[in-house]
C-alpha cells in the first residue's frame, strides 16, 4: 500500500499498456543546491566531524573568534 496524502505530487509514466505512478516531492529551484551529491557528501563529513567533537569554540567574543581563527589559518599554511 502506497503511504500518500491528499496533494502529494506524483510522477505518472505511461508505458505501453501500463500506467506506473511514483510519489515525489517538489524542491524548490532555491533550495535544489542542498539536493546535489557534492553538498550531500560536505553536510555528511561536516556530520562526522560534529560527531567527532572536532569544532571549534564557544567564543567569548568575535575578537576570540578572529584570534582563533587566524592561529587556525596559519596551522593550515605549513
């Protein structure tokens, strides 16, 4: 039994003698970006990483937030 509501969109493909219906969702083309794989995999490794506690702060105040930030960036210049 399909799990649909009244308004769901569906895809509706005719193939000789059949009629196959499949539910989708509709993105908006401002959202669309989120739905690629490159973004999916980024939200997937920024995930693992909150998972890993590899974050920084909290920050007292945005000067702390700069100064780590520019330490950070010089680590990275090796």
């Amino acid at each position: 039994m399909a799990a649909l509501d009244v308004g769901d969109y569906l895809d509706v493909q005719v193939k000789g003698t059949s009629i196959t219906m499949v539910p989708k969702k509709l993105i908006p083309k401002d959202d669309a970006w989120f739905c690629t794989p490159e973004w999916q995999r980024k939200e997937h490794e920024a995930d693992e990483a909150i998972a890993r506690g590899d974050v920084s702060g909290p920050f007292s105040s945005p000067r702390e937030l700069i100064k780590h930030l520019r330490k950070k960036g010089k680590r990275g210049r090796r």
